[in-house]
C-alpha cells in the first residue's frame, strides 16, 4: 500500500506520524514503586491501587507495581486489606519523567482508634483522651454468658462491686446500697435512683449494646454530682440498613459449694434466661427493641430473683431539614426478689439468709427519653435530651421501707467547632426529684448546673482540654452553695502510636436521700438517719501513656496510668450509740457520717492485643492495679496508718478469647488481694455475734484474697445457630463480697444463640 503512495505524500505521512508519537510520548508519565509494611518492611501483594476513574492495578508478588497515566494532576490511592488506605496527589512532572513511589502503609489500629463519647460528650479517639478510659464490648458479654451488668463491670481491671455499689480505683468503700460516688449513664443520661442514688443494674439494656465507657477518675465537671469517682456509659447500638435480630435461651445449675455443711437444698438449683433483640433502619426511622427474662431460684436461701426487662428507641431522621433528627427511647424492669442481707451463721448456713431480714421485693422502674437533635454543617450541634424515671420499691410483708420516686432530666448541649483548632462543648442541665416513702419521708430536690469545655490543637501532636462547671442544689427548700469545679487535661502524641496524657478533675457528690433519712430495722441492723450530713468533695490527678502496636500479625495497646485521688467529707457508715430521731432514746446502729480524709494513689496498667493469623484469631485483654488507699489527717496532710476500708491493694485480670473456625474458646482468669479493713463492728466481740454469728472467727481464717477461673467452648452452626458451654467458678473458690456476701461458688451454663 506504501508503495501506491507518491513519495511526496509517503514523507509528509511519516513524519505526521512521528510528531504525533512524540506528543503522546511527552503528554505520558510512567509511576512504578513498591508497597510495603511501615514497620516489618515487608512487601504487600495483591494490593490494589486506583489512579483514576475505572483505572487501577494490583501489586505482583513482591509488592510492586507500575502504570502509566496522562500528565497533569493525579491522585493516587493505595488500599490494602488490614492497612489504612493512602492518598498521594502528583501534579509537577518534567519531560520524559517516569516516577518512583515507594509506599509505606500502617495496619490499622482498631483497639487503639475506637471512637468513644463519654470523656467529652463528643466523639473522640480513645487514644487521644486525657483521662484514663476502658471500653467493654457487648462480644464479652455473649462469650462469658454474663446477663447481669453487675457481674460484668466486677470484671473490670481497676473496679470493685460491693452489694451493687461501683468503686473505681478505690474510691468508694461499702455504703450499705445508698449512694453512688459512681455515676451510671444510658447513652448519656443519668440512671441512678432519686431516693437512695443507687445503681439498678439489672434495668441496663444489654439487648442492644454498642459498648460500655468507664471513665477512671473524678468527671463531676461534665456529669455533675454522684460522677465523684467516675462514670460507667451503657452505650446502645445504632440501626443499620440491612438491620438483625438477635436471640439467646440459656439455662443453668449451680453446683455444690466446697463445705458440705453449707448444702441446703435437696434439688439442684437451677437458672435460666432468654432475649430478644432487634435492630434496624426503615426509611428513615431507627427501631431498636430487646426483651430480657431471667428466673433464678438461686443459690442462697430466701434469695431467689425473677426479672423481666424490656427497651425500645425510636429516632426519627427529618426528610427535609437535614441533621435534624427527634426520637424516644423506653427502657423499663420489673423485678421480683428478696436481697441477701446476713446469714443465718458462719458453720452451717452461710449460705441460708436469716429469716428475720428476708423481705420480698417488687421493685419497678421506667424510664422515658424524648431526645431531639441538630447538626448544621460541620460546626454547629445543638442536643435537648431529656429523662423522666420513674421507681417503685414495694415490700408486699414490710409496707414501712416503701418507696416511690419520680424524677425529670433535662440537658440542652451546644457544641461549636471553629477549626481544626479549637472546639467548645457546653451545656445547661436541670435535675428535680420527689420522694414519697415512709422509709425516707417525702422529699423534693432540685438541682441546676452549667458546664463548658474547651478543646485546643495547636499543633498535629498536642490536644488541650479545660473545662468548668457551676453546680447548685437543693433539698426540701434547703439552699446549698454553688459549686464551681474544674478540670483540665493535655494529650501529646510522642510517636506515631505513643501518647502521652496527663489530666486534673475536681469533684463532687450531694448526700442522697437515703443517707440523709434513711430509718429502719433489718433483723439486728438498724438504721439512723442523718439529716445533717455535708457533701463530699475531692480531686483526682493521673500521668501516664498508651502505647500501640501495629504490626501485619497483631495490634492493640498498652496503658500504663499513675492515679492520685484525694477527698475529704467523704461518707461512710459508722456503727455506734445514736439517739433515736423519734424516741431521742440512745440506740446501736448505723448511721451515715463525715468521717474519712482519704487519699487514694497507684498505679494502672492495661492491655488489648488482637492476634491474627490464616487460620485462627485470638484476643488478650486485661490489666493490674496496684492502689494504696489510706486516711490522711487533715491538719498535717500526711498518711495515717489507717488504711480505708472494702479496699484491696492488688487486683488483676486476663481474658483470651481464640477463634479456630466455627470454634470459639474463652478463658477469664481473677486475682484479688485480701480486703485491708472492714468495719470493727463485724469482727469485734462484743457484737459481731449479734449482727453476723460466726463471722468474725470466719473472716480471719479466709480474708487471704482469691484466684477466680472461668472457661468456655461454643460452635458457630451458621449465622442462624450457635451452642455455647460456660463453666464459672471453675476451682470452685470460696470469696466473698461485704460481709456475710458469699459470692457464687461452680456453676455451669448451656446457650443457644443465633440471629432470625
């Protein structure tokens, strides 16, 4: 064909051609490069990389790649399974350049990048707080066959349950079910009750739980009165498009307990429960609703508990005015016990309640949430949520220790984001209560309070956060000071992974009503009012740094904190000789008193570590606290040797959960030092043998500490049926919670599970 072509014409052709070749030549830039592990340096096949709209290629075998692309700006991402994803933007190429990128990418830090709200009311990193925090998952839950969120948070590193009350890191003793230095939260809002600001644990909707945040240190500044020692977050899950309803039916049976002479019953005591869950996104509405059941014959004498539970949340998201979105959540209990109060004796019914404190219970409570949200843009949020609770303890054989209360919640919360730089958090709450009961007499109270904090990032590395709050109560009319508390804290992110933080909170609880007017008689244990009980106040301070791992084989994190918590006023329960308020006659009791000047300092540390490889998966979590907790005087400020009481100076625990296929394996192992004091009144002669027979020889022969081991097995069928085995207690230790509180000895559970 070339040679039909006139010469003329054929040179004019090729030399067309090869001024359009040498165009294309000068308008196409060749990028190549390796990718790799930033820190084991080892190449990433397979990886994929996009360079334009439907253009991309995938890295050989030893992580290399190579494409050619038009001049002019490109951006380039590099994503990998496990690894965070990277962006490069290349825009300036010379002539005949071909471009090599070496990329180096980090496996992503899932333990150590969770998101979290409680430290700040606002989403946050985990690692990028300033206040110690642990996070639990409702995974733990399912896999230990804990239905009780009592019985999970005593597993907690750094926290002790005692007869339902919550100290962290020390910072509470045994206060005899009436008052929390703890504050308990549902997504936010506060749950603990108005009369005795105690902690119902069993109303906690585990059904449809996101995670639990413990905040380990004062956090009045945010949560007000009651959050003295911390807080403890129950966190509900979000509904998703494709939406799942869950279910589980167990049953249970306690075994024999280690003496023979505390078996009491002739048959086998049995347990059992069941749940219902759902959650899912219709439109665009989100529905989340759980039912729970438990029936618990019990392993104690006179302490059988039955309990019904049920939760719904509604939100609404508004179609036309976006951020917008209003809803409703339900949460409501009803119970029916008899609480363990004292033994019987220490020989042959430590496990028998004493017949004479054996009451029935019927107690109730509902809570209604109406909340109401708007996000505008980036910068402006403003939240009204609000709660009204409603609690009802019924004694059908005791009508004298009644109690009736109602309380309304309300908090408006502003946030602004200025920048990257600077953020405010700020919000006006207002807290009312009424109490109609012939155990505690009527009752209103009333509390206001505003708050606001400021986050600072002035650089990439260092976050600053200072915040203050103005508290104000009231009681039957009773005026009480306005309180102004502080907190600041600062976060330093060294390494790529390390962080340093260091933070100091001021805090602060109003004597609930139970501990200024609580009167009544419980077999020998009487109780004295004390209406003129002061508030509590104190402060706590923390160092410390978490450090992350991220490797191609595992990740997660090690926390190492030191703690200083310092009180003063702080309540306790002290027996001896009062008057009656009534008869004025001098009798032996209990009676709520400022007693203690405490200091509480140690030292935390704990870990989350995710292992993985081809073919199994294994997860490590635990922690150790060592904490020295001792009253202090308060005109020398130097330690006495008194050391507080219901404290330990040891505590430590493990968990491993390993999957290999459709097999999953628990092991949760407990270590607890012995308890360093208690009250006299328990372990002194002259009246420990009216209060707890037998106790006192029993408490010196067995406060030696305990090691604690539970151990697990299930099989995942599909996603439609799992069969779970749980033994509890496997050693079969004997401990004790406050005296006379033998804790659960070997019990096993059987689970079906699985999604509808």
């Amino acid at each position: 064909m070339l040679q039909q072509i006139p010469g003329k014409l054929l040179l004019l052709y090729l030399l067309l051609i090869s001024i359009n070749t040498g165009l294309i030549a000068q308008n196409v830039v060749r990028i190549s490069g390796q990718v790799y592990d930033a820190h084991t340096m080892e190449s990433l096949p397979g990886g994929a990389i996009m360079y334009g709209k439907g253009r991309g290629t995938i890295t050989n075998e030893e992580g290399r790649y190579s494409f050619t692309t038009e001049r002019g700006t490109v951006h380039i991402t590099f994503q990998y399974v496990g690894y965070k994803s990277e962006t490069f933007t290349l825009s300036e190429f010379d002539k005949g350049d071909s471009i090599v990128l070496n990329v180096a990418m980090y496996p992503k830090a899932m333990e150590i990048d969770q998101v979290v709200i409680s430290a700040g009311k606002s989403e946050q990193r985990i690692s990028e707080l300033t206040v110690s925090m642990s996070v639990i998952k409702p995974e733990a839950l399912m896999a230990s066959h804990t239905t009780d969120a009592e019985e999970l948070i005593n597993k907690t590193a750094g926290i002790e349950v005692l007869d339902g009350q919550a100290s962290i890191r020390g910072g509470s003793g045994f206060s005899y079910g009436a008052g929390s230095r703890v504050m308990v939260l549902v997504d936010g809002l506060p749950m603990l009750s108005a009369d005795a600001g105690h902690i119902r644990w069993q109303s906690m909707p585990l059904e449809n739980l996101a995670q639990v945040e413990i905040i380990k240190g004062a956090s009045s500044v945010m949560y007000g009165s009651s959050a003295l020692n911390g807080i403890i977050n129950f966190r509900t899950a979000k509904a998703s498009e494709e939406g799942v309803t869950k279910y589980f039916v167990e049953t249970g049976m306690f075994g024999k307990p280690k003496r023979e002479a505390w078996i009491w019953w002739n048959s086998p005591r049995f347990f059992s429960s069941a749940s219902l869950s759902h959650l899912k996104k219709y439109g665009n509405t989100d529905i989340a609703a759980g039912v729970f059941v438990l029936f618990d014959n019990g392993y104690r004498k006179l302490n059988e508990n039955y309990l019904s539970r049920l939760n719904l949340h509604i939100k609404h998201h508004h179609k036309k005015i976006e951020g917008l979105n209003y809803g409703v959540s339900v949460n409501g209990m009803y119970n029916q016990k008899r609480d363990f109060v004292v033994w019987e004796d220490a020989v042959t019914g430590a496990l028998k309640q004493d017949a004479s404190t054996a009451q029935r219970l019927y107690g109730t409570s509902l809570a209604i949430d109406p909340t109401i949200s708007l996000r505008r843009g980036k910068r402006f949020t403003h939240d009204i949520r609000s709660r009204i609770l409603f609690s009802r303890n019924d004694y059908p054989d005791g009508g004298q220790n009644n109690s009736n209360a109602l309380s309304q919640y309300i908090e408006y919360q502003f946030g602004y984001t200025k920048s990257q730089i600077f953020s405010i958090n700020s919000g006006f709450v207002h807290y009312s209560s009424q109490i109609f009961s012939p155990f505690y007499g009527d009752h209103h109270a009333w509390n206001a309070a505003a708050y606001t904090q400021a986050n600072i990032i002035p650089t990439s590395r260092l976050k600053l956060v200072a915040g203050v709050r103005l508290e104000y109560n009231t009681l039957d009319g009773i005026k009480d000071a306005i309180i102004p508390l502080f907190r600041t804290g600062v976060n330093y992110r060294l390494f790529d992974i390390t962080f340093l933080r260091a933070s100091f909170g001021q805090g602060y609880r109003y004597p609930s009503i139970a501990e200024k007017y609580a009167a009544t008689t419980l077999g020998s244990v009487k109780i004295i009012p004390n209406p003129l009980i002061n508030p509590e106040k104190g402060w706590n301070s923390e160092i410390a740094i978490k450090q992350g791992f991220l490797t191609q084989y595992f990740d997660g994190y090690l926390d190492i904190a030191t703690f200083y918590t310092q009180n003063i006023n702080m309540i306790e329960y002290v027996f001896g000789i009062y008057p009656d308020p009534i008869t004025q006659q001098y009798t032996m009791g209990f009676k709520a008193n400022n007693i203690e000047y405490s200091r509480v300092y140690g030292i935390e540390l704990e870990f989350v570590i995710n292992i993985k490889s081809k073919r199994m998966t294994h997860k490590l979590t635990g922690g150790y606290v060592f904490m020295y907790p001792v009253e202090f005087n308060p005109t020398t400020y130097k330690n006495t040797k008194t050391y507080l009481k219901y404290r330990r100076k040891h505590s430590f625990n493990v968990n491993l959960n390993s999957n290999i296929s459709k097999f999953d394996f628990i092991i949760n192992a407990f270590i607890k030092s012995p308890t360093l004091d208690i009250d006299d009144v328990f372990i002194n002669p002259m009246t420990s043998e009216d209060i707890l027979p037998g106790f006192a020889n029993y408490w010196v022969n067995n406060n030696t500490g305990y090691f604690l081991l539970d151990a697990g097995i299930s099989y995942q069928f599909n996603d439609r049926l799992k069969l779970s085995l749980v033994i509890k207690n496997i050693t079969n230790t004997e401990y004790m919670g406050r005296p006379g509180d033998i804790q659960p000895h070997r019990h096993i559970s059987f689970r079906v599970s699985g999604k509808l």
